[in-house]
C-alpha cells in the first residue's frame, strides 16, 4: 500500500543519497590521491549529485496526490539512481583507502631498509643481533603480505571486481597495521640493543646524505638537459 507520505518519503531517500555523495568528493578532496584520478572521480560524483538534484526538484514539484499515484515508477528511478550512487561512492572509498595505505607502504619499505641497515651496524660491531634479525624477518613478512593485498586489490579494482577490491583493501589494512606494532616493538628493541642507538643514528645520516646526492645529482641533469 503506498502512504500517504510518499512524497517525504522519495525526497528523503535522495537527499540521503546526495549527502552520502558529498561527503565521498570531500573525502577524495582532502585525501592523497594523485589530482588526475581524484579529478575523474569527483566529476562522476558530481555528474550523479545533478541526476539527483534533477529528480529531487521534478518530485518536489509534485503534488501529494501525484506522488501517491506516481510512487511506484519513482521509486524505481530512484532505486536506479541509488544503484548508481553506491558504484560512485565505493569507488571513492576505494580510491581513498588504497591511495593512503600505498602511502604508507612506501614510507614502511623505506624505513624498513634504514633499520636494516642499522642491524647490520650492530652486527659489524659485535653485537648479539639474532632476536633483531628474527623480528625483522617477522616485520617484513607482514609488509610483504600488505603489499600483496594491495596490489591483488588494484587488479580487482581494474577488473571492475569493486566489492572484492574493497575487501582486499581491509585485508592490507589489517595487515599493515600488524606490521606497524612489529615495527614498533623492533624499533624498541634496535634502541635498547648494545650500540642500537647509535646504529639508528648513523643509519639516519647515511640517509640523508643519499637524499642530497640523489638531490644534486637530480639538478644536475637539469642544467645539464
């Protein structure tokens, strides 16, 4: 039976819809993701807030009476538009999730080659590096099952796979987050070893003179092109 509110009703469940999209392009907006991508999401985001502000103004424009009388074939618009509203916020929920946790793979990888480098330090200088090397092993395992979801998850993004993507994304997630509490507990213990600190310490320095080699080298080439 269709209610005498049918018109509040079909109002309702687009402004929901519309609001849910919003919030998706301001996520995207302030999130990592490189400008070319985030750019051809947000104009499909706001491609679909048109469609349904266009339908949401077409029912306001209704009377009660005809709402009532039209309700059924609205409302199977709208649960077309619904339909459609849900691809597009996934999709920017994808995006967001993967484009962080690549962010924060990448830095992982990076910090994690320093702190192997620090292990080795202490190794050269004598020190007891067993419990080190086996928690560092432990460390890397979990990056490299981060990485691995992660990139599963792009090729089910590509292949139009979404949910499964998304499930992928949560499973990176997880691991990645297993991975930063072995991080943690093996940055303690590099601290705490003999000669752990002042390993990290020059670890850093070896670091940042990398940094600036690669710097002048990159501006070299400028002038040079």
């Amino acid at each position: 039976e269709v209610k005498k509110d049918s018109k509040e009703l079909l109002l309702k469940s687009l402004e929901r819809a519309i609001e849910m999209l919003a919030r998706s392009k301001v996520h995207l907006e302030e999130s990592p993701v490189p400008e070319e991508k985030k750019a051809e999401i947000i104009s499909k985001i706001e491609e679909q807030v048109k469609a349904l502000t266009e339908l949401k103004d077409k029912i306001g424009q209704l009377t009660e009476e005809d709402a009532i009388n039209e309700y059924k074939e609205f409302a199977k618009e709208i649960k077309g538009e619904l339909k459609e509203t849900k691809k597009h916020v996934g999709k920017g929920v994808y995006t967001v999730a993967s484009g962080k946790i690549g962010g924060v793979l990448e830095k992982t990888e990076h910090l994690s080659k320093k702190l192997e480098s620090a292990i080795e330090k202490i190794k050269e200088k004598g020190g007891d590096v067993s419990k080190l090397e086996t928690n560092i092993a432990a460390f890397k395992q979990k990056l490299t099952e981060a990485e691995t979801q992660h990139r599963e998850a792009k090729q089910l993004f590509e292949q139009g796979k979404q949910p499964e993507a998304t499930e992928k994304i949560r499973e990176s997630h997880k691991a990645l987050k297993e991975a930063h509490q072995l991080l943690k507990e093996l940055i303690k213990d590099i601290k705490e070893a003999k000669g752990g600190y002042q390993a990290l310490t020059e670890a850093n320095e070896e670091e940042k003179a990398l940094m600036e080699a690669k710097k002048e080298e990159s501006e070299t080439k400028k002038i040079e092109g």
